[in-house]
C-alpha cells in the first residue's frame, strides 16, 4: 500500500501539535497556579529519554519532523522542569 507524502507530512504535523500541545498545557497550569508538586520527575525523565532516543533516530533517517517535534518537546520539558523545582522550593520556604 502506497501512501500519499503529502498525507503522512499532515499526519506528522498533526502528532507533533498534540504532543506538544501536552506541555504547553502544563506550563501554562503550572504558571497560573504556581504548583506542579503532582507532575511526577521520573515521568519527566523518561519522556525525556525517549525523546532523546526519537531525536537521534530522526537525526539518522533525517526526518525533520521527527528532529523538530522531539527538539521543540525536550524544550518544553526543561521548562516544566525549571518551573516544578523552583515552584517546590518556594513551597517548602516558609
């Protein structure tokens, strides 16, 4: 089966947006009510290492889809990451 380039470029795009959409939420939710005690780090960590691992695949097949989308997340994520540990610090400060 043959599958149209222009479909499976639409299709990338589309799973790329949702999955970063994700994380834009959670920025979002952890900027107005400055908590994210409930987002786990080893969730974090092991999204972050598929990523990583889909980044280099992509890299390898030369995909820039599959480069930009898991590029664009592990940003995200340094940020939800950045907010979580100073949010923490500043609940634990009396």
């Amino acid at each position: 089966m043959e599958v149209d380039g222009t479909l499976l470029t639409m299709l990338g795009i589309a799973a790329g947006i949702l999955i970063l959409m994700g994380w834009v939420e959670q920025i979002y939710k952890g900027y107005k009510t400055k908590r994210l005690k409930d987002v786990s780090k080893f969730l974090m960590i092991f999204i972050a290492a598929g990523s990583i691992l889909w980044l280099i695949y992509g890299i390898i097949v030369e995909d820039i889809f599959i480069v930009g989308t898991n590029m664009a997340g592990l940003i995200l994520m340094i940020i939800v990451l950045g907010m979580k540990k100073r949010y923490d610090m500043q609940a634990r400060t009396p």
